[in-house]
C-alpha cells in the first residue's frame, strides 16, 4: 500500500513563498490604477446643491449646474399650472412622470411632476431626451414651442409648461431630479 502523502519540502515552501508575494505586489501594484477611478473630490462636492428660490419672480426661470448636467428651475404662472394641470393622459407620448422623486411608473400629470404643494415650482434637467440638446425656452424671449414649456430647434422636440413631450421626435419627458424642498424658498437638488 502507498501513501502519496510526503512531508513538504523547503523547495515546496518557496514556491507557496514566492507565489503570495507575487500576488500581494500584483494586488498593490493595481491599487492605484482602480484608485484613479473613484470620484474626483470637486465632483463629489456636487452631489448635492442648495438653491434659494427668493430671486426668482413669477413668471422667470433660471438654469443651475448639477452633477454636469444643466438643471432649469421655473416659477410657473397661475396661466402655465392651468396649462398643464388641463392636460389629458391619453394625449401625452410618454404617460409616466420621469420623477426620481416618485415611484418609477408614476403618471405624469402636473402634480406628479412637481414638489407636493410648490406646483409654481418647476425643476426638470434640462436635457432633450431625444438626442441630448438643450432646449430653449429658459429666457425671455426663447423660443418656447407650441405648448409653452420648451423648444428643441436641433430636432424639433416641443415640451409643455411640465416638461412633458407633447411634440417631435423626443421619446420621453424631461426627468425631474431628485429635489426637496428645505424651506418655503430653499430647494436642495440631489
């Protein structure tokens, strides 16, 4: 009967030796090449943002920068809240609000695209969804489109005063980002 057991030789110990520290140089050696792909630290900084809102009349809109991306908030008028609140379902391309604040399939009427009781408040990235223009319709005088929101000129999208598609290639509503709101006129995006 033989045993294939035999004791370990000092040959076998260098080898196990060698292997783990070359395992062990090849892992820090790595390290700083995976390192590198983390977050800069300006970047991180931009996770969130506090915007006050007290500047901004009826009626006016301003554009902030979040995470690289162009964010437009919009004090809508008793007019544009009537405008969108009057607008059917069944007439929408794309039925469901884009809100990261709601749940994914959540409809997109008015309220749903809004912060729950701030419907004058309108915060949507400003991105078309159609092929990543920025559409036009944040300053006086912009051309805002057949619905009163905002006008994509590169490919003709026409977006509401909720930032719904109602118009043009566009396959879906602009998306609302994460927001709340701090105080009656402090808003934290992120």
């Amino acid at each position: 009967m033989s045993t294939d057991s035999q004791e370990p030789t000092r040959r076998d110990f260098i080898y196990i030796a060698a292997g783990s520290f070359a395992a062990v140089g090849g892992a820090a050696a790595l390290w700083p090449m995976i390192d590198q792909m983390n977050p800069d630290a300006s970047t991180l900084s931009l996770a969130s943002i506090e915007i006050d809102l007290s500047p901004i009349e009826e009626g006016q809109a301003i554009t902030v920068m979040w995470r690289g991306k162009p964010v437009f908030i919009r004090h809508r008028t008793a007019k544009e809240i009537a405008s969108a609140t009057e607008v059917a379902l069944a007439d929408l391309p794309d039925p469901v609000a884009r809100n990261e604040n709601l749940e994914a399939d959540a409809p997109a009427t008015d309220p749903n695209r809004v912060g729950e009781g701030k419907e004058k408040w309108l915060v949507l990235i400003g991105i078309c969804t159609h092929l990543g223009c920025i559409p036009k319709g944040q300053r006086v005088g912009d051309a805002r489109g057949e619905y009163g929101g905002w006008f994509c000129p590169c490919h003709g999208s026409h977006y509401d005063t909720a930032g719904r598609i109602r118009k043009g290639p566009a396959p879906r509503n602009l998306d609302i980002p994460p927001f709340s709101f701090i105080s009656d006129t402090k808003i934290k995006i992120g």
